[in-house]
C-alpha cells in the first residue's frame, strides 16, 4: 500500500507563502502523474496542479502564476510552493498519485489558512 504524507500547512496572513510537501512511500517514478488539490467547506475538490513523470507541469487559472509544482525524485517528494495566498486559498489540501488510469492514491490532507 502506497502512503502519502502532506506537510507544511498551516496559518498564514493574505499575501504570505507557504510550502506543500507530499513524501512518497516508494519512488515517485512509478506514477505517471502527481497533482496537488484542495477542498474548501462546501465546495467540490479541485485540482490546482500536477506535475508528469517527465517534468511537465499544468495549472488551474485559479493558481496559475502564484502556484509552482515541483518534485524531487532522490527525496520522492512532490511540492506545492504557494505565494501571494488569498483567503480564498483557504482549504484542506490534498496530494494526489496516479500508478495507473485506475490506480490511484491520496493522502490525508493538510489544512491551510490564509487570514485577511
């Protein structure tokens, strides 16, 4: 069984950063797509970011410019590097892992909130 642990959220003032880290269980090679997501109360979860086996990388319009994906394979760690946050940033944010069309994992989820 594949674990994903997040980590590196938190409080943070409108304007702030924060850095997301997601820490893999086995090589982050294995998975062919890695995204990051987040859910506010009563809203759907959304996919901000994901970053393929090969680099590349695709935003949502909502983090486009103020949100970079990136991965460290040696580390089989994903990050979210967030800047200039909103309230509206405000969610439980989620690390996601693809092995296949069919497989994939999540883990727990990591709280952040941006104070205006």
């Amino acid at each position: 069984q594949v674990q994903l642990v997040e980590s590196g959220g938190g409080l943070v003032q409108a304007g702030g950063s924060l850095r997301l880290s997601c820490a893999a269980s086995r090589s982050i090679f294995s998975f062919f797509l890695m995204g990051w997501y987040r859910q506010a109360p009563g809203k759907q979860r959304e996919l901000l970011a994901h970053i393929t086996s090969g680099g590349s990388t695709n935003y949502a319009d909502s983090v486009k410019g103020r949100f970079t994906i990136s991965r460290d394979n040696a580390k089989n760690t994903v990050y979210l590097q967030m800047n200039s946050l909103k309230a509206e940033d405000t969610a439980v944010y989620y690390c996601n892992a693809k092995a296949t069309i069919r497989v994939d994992y999540w883990g727990q989820g990591t709280q952040v909130t941006v104070s205006s």
